[in-house]
C-alpha cells in the first residue's frame, strides 16, 4: 500500500511538472540528488515511481521515472541569483515547461556515470534557465533509470516520447541499451542525445532520417586512438580484452581496422560478460599470448576486477593497460584502492576541467559547480569529468537549436541540430558540430590519455 501510494504521489508530481509547470524552488523538487547516495533516490528527492507498463507485461523489467525541476540547491543554484528565482511569477509558472528526458543507469553498478551526466545537464538547464528559458519557457528534466537493463530503456523512451512536453532525451553509458532503442527512437521520433555511450553503430544506424547525435567518443576513433598509442609506446604485441556486448564488439571492428592498417593482428582477442566474476583465465591467455600492452574494454564493474587481478601477477610479469573510458563510470578508483599503484593503467578521455588552459566558459562551469553540488570545492571533485562535460555541451546545443527553429516540435528541432553553426562550447568552439551526413560532433582530435592520480582524480597526460 506504500508503494502504491508513493506512486500517485509522484505521478502528480510528474503531472504537474509536464501540464502546469513547478516553481523551481518548489521544496518538492528542490535540493534534489545528493551525490553521496548514489544507487538510490537521494535525500529531496520525489519517490520514483516503479510500474510495469502494458507493454513489459509478462516481464519484470519496470523503469523509474523522478521529475527534477531546479537546480540542487534551493537557496543558491549554479548559475543563478536570488533576484532570477524572485522573479518567477505565477503566470509564468503556470506556462507549461520545456522537458528534457534523462535515460541511463542511475542505480546500478554504473550509476555514477548518470550522476555525471545529470549534473552536465542541470547545470546547463541552470543556465538556459537563467538566460530566460527558451521561447519564453522554463527548461526542466525528467530522470528515469534504465539500470542498464534495455528492456527498461524501450520502456523509458516510449514513456518520454508519450508525454508532450518532452522536445528530446539525454542518455547514458550503456552502448548495449542505446542499441536497443534506436528502433524504438525511430517510431516515436524523438532525438535523443548522446553524451557517454561510443558505439560506433548508434550514429552509423542506417535510419534516415538519424534521430541521434552524440557528444562523446566514436569507438571508431577511440580503436585507432588506443592503438595509436601503443604502437608510439613501441608496443606491437597487442591483446584485446573485451566484454561481449555490442559496445565490445564495435570496438572489435575499430581495434582490428587500427592494427590491420598496422599490418598488425592482437596477439589474443579475449571476451568476457558483464559480472565476469574472474579474469584468471583472461589474462593467463593474454600472458601466454606475448603481450607487451592489452587494450580494455570495460565498465566499472568488470574493469575493476581485472586490474585488481592483473594486480595479482608477479610485478615483472604485468602486463600494461590501455582501456577505453568505460570504467570511469562508477567507483574504480575507490573499489581498485591500492591496486591502482601496482598496475600501469591509462585510459582515453575527451576533456579535462583539470587542463591548464580551461575557457572562460569552463571556469564558470566549474564555478557553478561547486556552487550547486555539496560534494565539491574545486574542479578535483568534478567526478566522471567527461559525463558531466558532454552532457553539458549537448544540452546547450539543444537549447541553440530549438532557438534556431523558434518551436519544439521535434521533427523541427532534429533538422535543427544538422544546421548548427558557429557554437562556442564548454570543450571548444565548434564551426558545425553535426551535419545531414555526420552526427558525432567530436573527432579523434578531441582525445587524450588521462590516468588516476593516488587521490583517485582524473588527471590528463596530454593536451585536452
């Protein structure tokens, strides 16, 4: 009965949002998500609501929607001041909001990759909001937790699409999910856009017209990136460790083009499946192969227990790791503790607030912040750093579009993101992030190597 009733409550709290429109400093929404309380609903927080939809029945897969509206904190939000959240009136208010979905892993073992990329969308949202919304409208978010689960994610993007004042949808790292929507994407038309997941295959979907653009790595560019660097490490004894998924499997065709244009093959290709309990075999296989660097693909989870048990061998049989950016989304540092310094791991990323040149636009985002997030003091504490930053981007090249195109209609709005010109970013200026035949806005240029500093802080080895 509880839950039932916890249910309606957060369906009129989503009601209210959608139809009517809530004050941003509404004690219902405000000071939402604490960060340390990630993996479940944090203190401020509306319940989420649980429901097993017509279309799951028969499966236990169920989403989990949480309205957001505001920044997270009440009294002193990210970009805003006291006189902007005076200024709200009633009939303001009462015109219906601007919503943004947000699907991705918010509680399970990836979930601090949907932290980033929820906090890269309310600070922008902050910002929209404090420029005066768009046309004329207030900016909110809509969170709804896949939990990794595709089955969820369909479910996700069919409840988003339904409701009217959703113009499109963030999402999250998980390749094998995003895979799964795009048919669903397709049907309902609705963008949706990437800031984490790097599957090559979502924005080369064959759909015309694409109704996905992305704002994060191509693992296109990320198999040639990582080889690359091997091979300047004079390392050509190459090894792949891969989970068998979708995203493992795109970064096979990218690792295997890289070392073939290398007239190179990987001296193993070794998969394993998410909750991969041991790598014991994996990486005896990848000893025995030759090996001089092995190039990993893997989430936190998995990533995890493969560097603490490379950790395991003798130091002067360790083998090196190259690993794509995948286990930056949840608590490796923290969970790989003192194996970190034992083993020579480094990994890809797109962007730094740690870089010695950040723009004008980046340090006010690092202002903003530490303003609104109580875990954080300095650009140090910007966990999962490109999630936050690319969630950021392609939020405010949302906002541009659906100014460019002076409507929210959905169709209009995705013919404007392949129109974009001249937008000055938080990662750089962009002359044309997306074009007809083009929907990743960043280049294999955009990448650098970064590693875990003894703080457990993202700390780049190259220019951002």
């Amino acid at each position: 009965m509880n839950q039932f009733l916890s249910a309606i409550g957060c369906a009129a709290a989503i009601l209210c949002l959608a139809l009517a429109g809530c004050d941003s400093s509404s004690d219902s929404f405000a000071n939402s998500h604490d960060a340390t309380a990630i993996g479940s609903p944090g203190p401020g927080l509306t319940l989420p609501i649980e429901r097993t939809s017509n279309r799951s029945r028969g499966r236990s897969a169920r989403s989990t929607t949480t309205p957001w509206s505001g920044s997270d904190r009440q009294s002193q939000a990210g970009f805003q001041d006291a006189d902007a959240v005076a200024a709200s009136s009633p009939v303001r208010d009462r015109v219906p909001r601007i919503l943004i979905g947000l699907d991705a892993d918010m509680s399970s073992a990836s979930a601090k990759s949907g932290e980033a990329i929820r906090r890269g969308i309310v600070l922008a949202i902050d910002r929209i909001n404090h420029d005066g919304g768009l046309l004329g409208r207030q900016v909110d978010l809509l969170v709804c937790d896949h939990r990794g689960n595709p089955a969820r994610g369909i479910d996700n993007i069919r409840d988003l699409a339904a409701n009217p004042d959703v113009v499109a949808v963030v999402g999250g790292i998980h390749t094998p999910v995003a895979l799964e929507e795009l048919s669903v994407i397709h049907d309902v038309e609705l963008p949706y856009l990437g800031p984490w997941a790097a599957g090559t295959p979502l924005i080369a979907n064959g759909y015309e017209p694409n109704f996905v653009f992305r704002v994060s790595v191509r693992d296109e560019f990320a198999g040639e990136f990582l080889v690359r660097n091997a091979v300047q490490d004079d390392k050509t004894q190459i090894a792949l460790a891969l989970e068998s998924t979708g995203w493992g499997r795109s970064n096979e065709v990218a690792m295997r083009q890289a070392l073939d244009e290398r007239e190179l093959q990987p001296t193993t290709v070794q998969w394993f499946h998410w909750g991969e309990p041991s790598f014991r075999m994996q990486i005896d296989a990848i000893r025995s192969s030759g090996a001089e660097v092995v190039l990993l693909v893997a989430n936190p989870l998995e990533g995890t227990r493969f560097v603490q048990q490379m950790a395991q061998v003798p130091a002067e049989d360790r083998i090196p790791i190259l690993s794509h950016w995948g286990i930056t989304g949840g608590n490796f540092a923290d969970q790989v503790g003192d194996d970190l310094n034992r083993v020579d791991l480094r990994f890809l990323q797109s962007y730094s607030f740690l870089s010695a040149d950040l723009t004008d636009t980046a340090r006010s985002v690092v202002a903003a912040y530490c303003r609104t997030f109580d875990d954080a003091d300095s650009a140090r504490d910007i966990f999962a750093p490109t999630g936050t930053a690319h969630a950021y981007e392609v939020v405010m090249m949302l906002a541009q579009a659906i100014r460019q195109a002076g409507t929210v209609d959905r169709l209009e709005v995705r013919a404007a993101l392949e129109r974009l010109k001249n937008y000055n970013g938080l990662i750089r200026n962009f002359q044309r992030p997306f074009t007809v035949t083009d929907h990743d806005a960043l280049t294999i240029d955009d990448l650098h190597l970064a590693r875990f500093d003894e703080a457990g802080v993202i700390v780049p080895l190259g220019p951002n």
